[in-house]
C-alpha cells in the first residue's frame, strides 16, 4: 500500500500561519489607574495592586504591564487617556468609583481596548467592559449585627465619604443589619461631603467619629476610604484616656484592617478586589475576557467579614457561631437584605 506523502516542512508553515492568525493572548500589557489614597491605603487600592501583583507573578503577561497612583481627578483622566492611546495596553483598569467613571467615553472611542472598571457599572456599545460589582449590601449586613452585638450603649454608627448612592445601600443594609439582632438601637449615620475630596480628609473624618462617640456611640463602622484613617485614630484617641471606662470600637472595609488599631477593630467588611482585577486578567490571557457586569458577594466569597489574630479575642464561640449562621441564611436567602438600588429601582428613583 502506498503512504500519502507528508511534507513536513509544509504543514509547519501552514501551521505556523494559522498560530499567527489566530488573536495572541499572552504576553499582553495590563494598565491600571489607583484611585487617589495610594497602594498602600491598606483599603481598596492596595487589594487591587494585591490581584495585580499575583497576575504579574503568575500569568503570562507583559513585564511591561503598570499601574499608576493618582493625586487629582485631573492626573484620573490623563493616566486613563494616556492608556487608552497606548498601542500596548490591552487591558485597562479603573479602581473605585470615581476613577471608572470616566471609563465610558473612552471605551466608546477605543473599540479595540478592553476595560475593568471596578465597583461601578460601566455599559459601552463596543462591548468592551466588564464591571466588578460587589454586594455591599449583604457584606454591611453582617455588619450591623456584629456591631449591635459588641454595643453596649445600643447606639451605633456609620460614616460614609462621599454622598453617593453606595453609602445609601451601606447604611441601608448595615442599620437591618443592627436591628435584625436589637430591634431598639439606634444608628447614627454621616456622610464627610459631596465631593470626590471626601474620601481623602481624615481630619474631617475624625472629628465626625469623635462627635458620633461622644454622643454615645460605642461601635462606629467606617466606610471612608483613605479618611477612615481618621477614625481609626479617634477611635484610639478615645481608648487611650485613663478616665474612661467604656470602650470604643471601630470596623474596617474594603481590606482586612484588623490590625489598624489591634484591639479596637471588631472585625472588616473585606472586598475582594484583588480576585477580581486577577480573574479579569486571567480571562484576558486565557481568551475568555466578557463584556459583562460581574457581581461578587458572600457565596462567591467577593465579600466577607475578617476573623483573625486581631480580634479572636474579641468574640465568644457562642457570637462566632451566630455571626456564620447569619451569613449562611443570606447566602441561602432565609435572611432578605435589604438593598438600596433594588428599592431605588422600584420607586423609579435615579441610581
């Protein structure tokens, strides 16, 4: 029987032609702008540079790929433009709210990008964004019950940055949640201001946490960004008196801040940005980035409340026991958060 003749060298050529005309993944620049507070805010942008890192270390990406720290909404745009002209960019990230804001129009004009806009819904015609959600609304929850569980004054707290519609669905959800476990107590709930400058003024921070304290609070949640700095410190301003007898608490987000003031932070509402600029990342490389709105929450583990060296101390086994009971019923939906943009939705209000 005569074999068909194979030429080798042929078929390696026409294989290699079809590698090359197939869209290369690898190797790809990824380019991320920080919100203003820096890497080291020990919040948002330090676990999204957390999710960066890990892809730098473990993906098939450009050594190239960057991230930038801002100062102003003006160096935002610029290092957002500057991206989305780069030929070498190919995934662009936005951190926080008010970074992905200015994602739209630049998605529009640069079809051939693609975006992660993170914790703010961006929807582009070029089908080239994809938006990292989380359910703050379930993490804040949890929250409020662990707050209303450690306050013996029955008088909690809430400070919020910027006036938008995420610190309504914090506070929302957070005072169900207090109420949920003592239905009398009382939540106080501020906001720093109106403007993007908000989220960096510690001082204001602190002054809002030391009048919140002393109108009786013991348990103030802080939802502040880089100015929750502020009331960490007041919250161990207050401890550190000798004359006072009560104790002051305090409760972080975004990243596990725990060990801001050991001790005194009861526990914090973690957002796993890092597993979202990672994921995102890896879909890129892998081919299977999506134009979509991606949501994290307690079942996907996006969100969860942080349990460490820090603050064992802090709890009985009988409050652990129902802190997770609490998140097994909102995963398994006994327990209805309340959200804030699903009623907004509802009432035909503007999100």
């Amino acid at each position: 029987m005569k074999m068909p003749f194979i030429n080798l060298k042929q078929n390696l050529v026409l294989f290699s032609g079809l590698l090359l005309s197939l869209p290369s993944y690898a190797n790809q620049k990824i380019c991320m702008v920080l919100d203003r507070g820096g890497k080291d805010d020990k919040s948002f942008n330090q676990s999204a540079v957390a999710g960066f890192q890990q892809a730098l270390d473990s993906l098939s990406i450009s050594k190239e790929s960057k991230f930038l720290e801002t100062r102003s909404d003006e160096q935002i745009q610029n290092f957002l433009r500057s991206f989305s002209v780069d030929p070498n960019c190919k995934l662009i990230i936005s951190v926080g709210f008010n970074p992905s804001g200015y994602v739209k129009n630049l998605a529009e004009k640069y079809s051939e990008k693609k975006y992660l806009t993170i914790d703010s819904e961006v929807v582009s015609s070029k089908k080239n964004v994809r938006s990292a959600l989380f359910r703050e609304d379930q993490g804040s929850f949890i929250m409020g019950s662990i707050a209303a569980m450690k306050s013996h004054s029955k008088k909690i707290g809430i400070i919020g940055g910027m006036e938008i519609p995420m610190m309504k669905r914090f506070a929302l959800a957070y005072t169900a949640g207090a109420k949920y476990i003592s239905p009398k107590i009382e939540v106080y709930n501020s906001i720093i201001g109106t403007t993007p400058d908000a989220w960096n003024n510690p001082s204001k921070a602190k002054e809002i946490a030391l009048s919140q304290f002393h109108n009786g609070v013991d348990v103030i949640f802080q939802v502040a960004g880089p100015s929750g700095a502020g009331i960490f410190d007041a919250t161990r301003q207050l401890n550190s008196l000798k004359d006072n007898e009560k104790k002051y608490f305090a409760i972080g987000v975004d990243s596990n801040q725990n060990d801001m003031v050991p001790g005194m932070v009861l526990t914090s509402m973690v957002k796993h940005v890092d597993i979202a600029v990672y994921m995102a990342i890896k879909d890129l490389v892998e081919g299977k980035f999506t134009a979509e709105a991606k949501y994290y929450d307690l079942r996907n583990g996006g969100i969860d409340w942080a349990y460490d060296k820090f603050n064992r101390s802090l709890f009985s086994g009988f409050e652990i026991r129902k802190i997770n009971k609490i998140r097994s019923e909102i995963i398994d939906g006994k327990i209805k958060v309340p959200d804030y943009y699903e009623i907004a939705k509802k009432d035909n209000k503007k999100i």
